[in-house]
C-alpha cells in the first residue's frame, strides 16, 4: 500500500477501511454496515458491499470464507493464520509465527506462488460450552 492510494480513497472508503481496522472480529458485510453507520447514516448497505469488495481487490482488506460460507473481512490485509470455529463461524487471529507449508521443488504447476492461506478449523469455547 503506498500513501498516493490511501489519499484516493473516497470519505465512504477510508471509514468504511478505518472501522475494519479497529476491530479484529472479521466482521461480515452486514455487520461492516452497522458499524459504518454510526459515522455515514446515509450509507447503503449495496455501497458497502461494493466498496469492500474494492478494498479487497486493492489488496486493502482481506475476504475470508470458501464457498458456501458468509464472507468475512479483515482490515488486517498482512495474511496472517485464522481459526475458524465450525458451529458458529466465528474467525480469530494467530498473531504467532506459524510455519507456513512449502511446496516441494516443481509441484508448483508453473505459478508463481504469493501467499498461502491457512485456516484451522474447531469449535470455539462458546460452542463448547466451556467459556468462562
Ligand atoms: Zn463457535
Ligand atoms: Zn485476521
């Protein structure tokens, strides 16, 4: 991210870009929208939708969840290791340094690779019935 690009997002961009940030609960698309709100009551939750989807594609914001699963966001755009509870959906943060995978010489089929997504999958204390 450089400084030029920051300083071209839209008013609606940068709120919509500074909630994210100050939250690490991966808040979905709706949720993105109650907390801009408080800020642009007149915002539309379809403007949301899009200007996510614009931070995404700038690299930004992540989006997480396969297919079939609510997309979450993430104002954290570094990839960093997620845990992702099976029952309720929650996303949480592993801040530690996790070894990432590496693919063995030439099973890379000819990409060149960025990033790799890591995802653990359980039951969170909640949905466990565990928490304090
Ligand atoms: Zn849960
Ligand atoms: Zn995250």
């Amino acid at each position: 991210m450089n400084a030029d690009m920051n300083f071209r997002l839209s008013k609606q961009r940068r709120v919509i870009l500074e909630e994210l940030k100050k939250v690490t609960s991966h808040p979905t698309a709706d949720e993105v929208y109650d907390m801009v709100r408080q800020t642009l009551p007149r915002i539309s939750l379809g403007t949301v939708y899009r200007n996510l989807e614009f931070l995404c594609t700038k690299g930004l914001v992540l989006k997480l969840g396969g297919p079939g699963q609510q997309k979450r966001f993430d104002g954290n755009p570094v990839p960093h290791p997620h845990i992702r509870c099976e029952v309720c959906s929650k996303i949480v943060d592993v801040m530690e340094e996790v070894s990432v995978p590496e693919l063995p010489e030439g099973c890379d089929c000819g990409f060149d690779i960025h990033n790799c997504n890591i995802e653990f999958v359980g039951v969170c204390p909640e949905c466990k019935g565990t928490a304090q």
